[in-house]
C-alpha cells in the first residue's frame, strides 16, 4: 500500500533543499534533522487533557500494563515519552544540565521509579522505554494538564502538544466548551489551515457519566456520537469516542485472584451487595463474606472503582463465569476496543501521512522565521506539496462528515466515509471488500463509485458543501483505479 509514501518522499526532499540553504546554520540544521528523524520514528501519539481527565489511566489501557504515572511527585510537570525497548529503562531531560538516568524496575504492578535518583533541578521531559508491542508502532506521550484557555491566549502545554506530537488523544470528561476552545485549529500557517485535523476528541471517563449508573457506558457512547455531529468538534477533531479507562484497563490486567473475589461479590445476598455498592465508603465497611475481607475490597476497589464492581458483579451472574470471559467483556463494554480501532485507522494507517505534516509544520515555521536567500522557494514548495496532498483532504473531509451541515443521506455519508479510509486505508476496506478480492473485483467496485460520486459532484442542485465533498471521493475513487493499474494494492 502506497498510502502516505508519495508524501513523505516529497516532504523528504524538500527538507534536503532546506538543509542546503541553512547549511552554516547550526540551530536551523539541528532542527531540520530533528524533522528528517521523525520521518523514520513510529508516530508520535499525545494523551492530552485536563486535570483528573484519566491521561495515564487510559495509556495504561492502551498499553495493557500499569507504567502511568511514573509515582515521582515532579514528574507530573514533565512530558514523559512511552518507547518500545528490548527492557524497562527511564532517562530524565533536565532543563538545563546533562541527562541522567533513573532506577526503574519492572514488577507485577508494572513500572516503578526510585524517586532518590531524580534530578535536583525541573525536569523537560522524560524517556520511558518499555517493552511492549503496542509501542511498536507508536510513540505515547503522556503530558501535563492542559488548563483551561484564558481568552486567547493557548495553553502552553497544548501549544508544546501540537508542535511535538503527530497526532493527539485529547481526553474530556464530557466535551464542554472550555476544552473545545482549546482544540480550535490553529489558521495562522499554510499547513494549519491545509491540514487541521490529528485529533481523536475521547470522552475518557465515561463510567461517570449519568452518576455512574450500570447503563453510564451506554450513554456516554450516546454523547460521544452527538459529538460528533457538533460542528465544533468537526472543525478540529477526526472523530469522537467514548471509553472508561478505569474499566479498560482492569479488563486487561485481572488475574485470576481478582476474578474469585469478584465471582464471590456476585454470589452475595443481592439486598446486602446493591447496598453495599452505593458508595465507596458502604462497600469498604459493608456485611460481605468474609473472604472478601478489607484488604481484598480495598484492592477490588482500587483497580475496579465503584462502577467497574458494579458492571462486573452483573456481568458475571448474566453468564461471564470465567476470568477470559468477564475480561473480554469488561474490554469490549469498556469502549477500549473502538478507541484502539480508531487510532489504528485514523493514526497509525496515517503513519507517514501525519509524520509528514509535522514536518511541513516544522520547516515552514523555520522558513518564516529565519528568512534568507531561498528561504521564499522553500515556502513555496510547502505550499505546492500542501496543493498536491490529497491526504490531507481525506482527513478533513472524515472530520466533515460527522458535521450535519454537510447535508448527505445517511448512505452517502457511510459510503464516502468508508472510501476515504474510515474504515481502513488498504483499497478492499475503502470498498467494503474481502481481503481476498482480486483486482477485477476492486476495478468494478471503484467504476461503480466513481460514477455514483461524479454524479453528485456534477448535480448543479448540490450544495457548494456537498459538491465540495463530492470532489474529495471522486479524487480518492481516482487515485485507487490508478494504484490498481500499478499493482500497488
């Protein structure tokens, strides 16, 4: 597949001209290489949000084991990048002096860090490599808390977010309009206003919602696809999803232990256990069996949270009766399923795609701001890949189709949705074929909506909006036939 490729090669070369009109430049050379480096890292991929949003609760889900937060007091004020590494390994960036590495050990509760090693100084960012598979394709960052915007001026911390990462995990609690505010496209650049879009907007502690009823997962799916349709979240987010991370995240690390002590809450007297699980505080002191003693609750408690007992206690006596059983379930309701299917489609499909945006980013802020002999013709050729890059649209046009405006039937909007890579970027998943169709199927199938879609696009009663859209899948359907042509599927 040749998604994204054709891109980056052009963004490629253009930073190799860059690098020779900055070539007496030490700083301007060191950040170009710094955007020729990104292009061979996984995608850089930002938890951001809030104070009490969930960051680390919802990367330890992602990466199915506890490493978030790292349990140092300063290390809140820091970045802390998640690598993929061969063992577990932590190095801290102080502000100013050289870089030192901390103590850190693996165990059954995940990550620990000796908090005597830390550096004396504040510390920029720190280096957590950690073997796992889901860091093999994408670099974590786990950031701050961003702070509500005050008028117009950018939290700092999201201004960092949007320059370092590729794309960002933006968590809310309910998508109220402080936290949209903050995510509205930055237009002062060729590149913001080309390519906007990297954001997935997730409602991260969705167990809350409705006062954490047993239907509070239900419901918060329910508004995060009002979300979607909100014209706000279109202008700057590909997409809205709803997951507990709490919920997640004890789906992927019970142990067998906790599933007996859960199967027995489940089997209690159903007027002594509703009682009990009322609160926190009822559930610690109430009359349980007595193998669920303190410690054993506190711990449930402590990994489950009120709602996640609740679900689970139900789950069980409606038929999860084994640990495999409970946790798939507790996955799947947890909302972590379709958040890990939308990065994957939206993010790491787009690898190369949001790698080269970051870096037109970076080279056009360099070539506006360190003007010089050629520094014009660089700023041109941004503008000529920008004009060119239909990936870009593609991702806008995604973000578009949640956006009631646009005024699309029901099928049209699945349909150009599906083919613009929604539901996958490989050409059988923008056609909504099996894996196994061979090229005449995928020829037919791409005659059939590029004749549906120029039609559309051609009706002089469509709206400029739809027209507009229209354009986008016709352009897609285009580029498709011509990879089929080359045998590039």
């Amino acid at each position: 597949m040749t998604y994204g490729l054709r891109l980056a090669e052009a963004v490629w070369g253009t930073l190799q001209d860059a690098l020779a009109v900055y070539a007496d430049d030490r700083r301007a050379t060191g950040h170009l290489r710094q955007q020729l480096g990104r292009l061979e890292e996984p995608v850089r991929l930002a938890v951001a949000g809030p104070w009490r949003s969930g960051k680390s609760t919802v990367i330890n889900a992602v990466m199915g084991e506890e490493v978030a937060p790292l349990g140092v007091e300063p290390a809140g004020r820091a970045f802390v990048w998640y690598e993929d590494g061969p063992q577990p390994r932590a190095t801290a960036y102080p502000v100013t002096g050289p870089a030192q590495e901390l103590t850190v050990a693996k165990s059954a509760a995940g990550l620990r860090i000796d908090p005597v090693g830390w550096p004396s100084g504040e510390v920029e960012d720190v280096v957590v490599r950690w073997p796992t598979r889901a860091l093999r394709q994408a670099t974590l960052i786990d950031t701050p808390a961003v702070d509500d915007p005050d008028g117009n001026r950018p939290s700092p911390v999201l201004d960092r977010v949007l320059r370092d990462a590729d794309a960002v995990l933006y968590l809310t609690r309910d998508g109220r309009d402080t936290d949209l505010r903050a995510l509205e496209p930055v237009r002062d650049s060729a590149v913001g206003q080309a390519a906007p879009v990297n954001v997935l907007l997730v409602l991260s502690r969705a167990d809350e919602v409705g006062g954490g009823r047993v239907d509070a997962l239900l419901t918060a799916q329910q508004l995060a696809r009002r979300q979607r349709r909100d014209q706000r979240v279109a202008a700057c987010c590909v997409d809205a999803v709803a997951v507990s991370g709490v919920v997640g995240l004890a789906g992927r690390v019970m142990s067998e232990s906790d599933f007996t002590a859960l199967a027995a809450l489940a089997d209690a007297d159903r007027v002594e256990r509703d009682a009990a699980l009322l609160s926190a505080d009822r559930f610690l002191r109430a009359n349980l069996p007595r193998y669920l003693d303190a410690p054993v609750r506190a711990a449930l408690l402590d990994r489950f949270g009120l709602f996640g007992l609740r679900l689970a206690s139900t789950l069980i006596r409606s038929g999860a009766d084994s640990r495999a059983r409970l946790s798939a379930e507790l996955i799947r309701r947890s909302g972590l399923a379709e958040l890990r299917t939308a990065v994957a489609r939206y993010f790491i499909e787009r690898t190369d795609v949001l790698k080269a945006r970051s870096a037109l980013l970076g080279l056009e802020s360099l070539a506006r701001t360190a003007r010089r002999p050629g520094s014009a013709e660089l700023l041109a050729a941004v503008e000529q890949i920008l004009a060119g890059a239909h990936d870009f649209r593609e991702l806008r046009l995604l973000a578009a189709l949640g956006d009631p405006r646009l005024g699309l039937a029901a099928d049209l909007t699945a349909d150009a949705h599906r083919l613009v890579g929604g539901q996958g970027v490989s050409l059988p998943a923008r056609l909504g074929l099996n894996d196994t169709a061979d090229d005449d199927g995928l020829w037919t199938a791409t005659c059939d909506a590029l004749v549906r879609w120029r039609e559309l696009a051609e009706q002089p009663e469509s709206t400029a909006a739809r027209q507009r859209a229209a354009r986008v899948v016709v352009r897609t359907c285009e580029g498709i036939l011509a990879e089929i042509t080359e045998g590039g599927r």
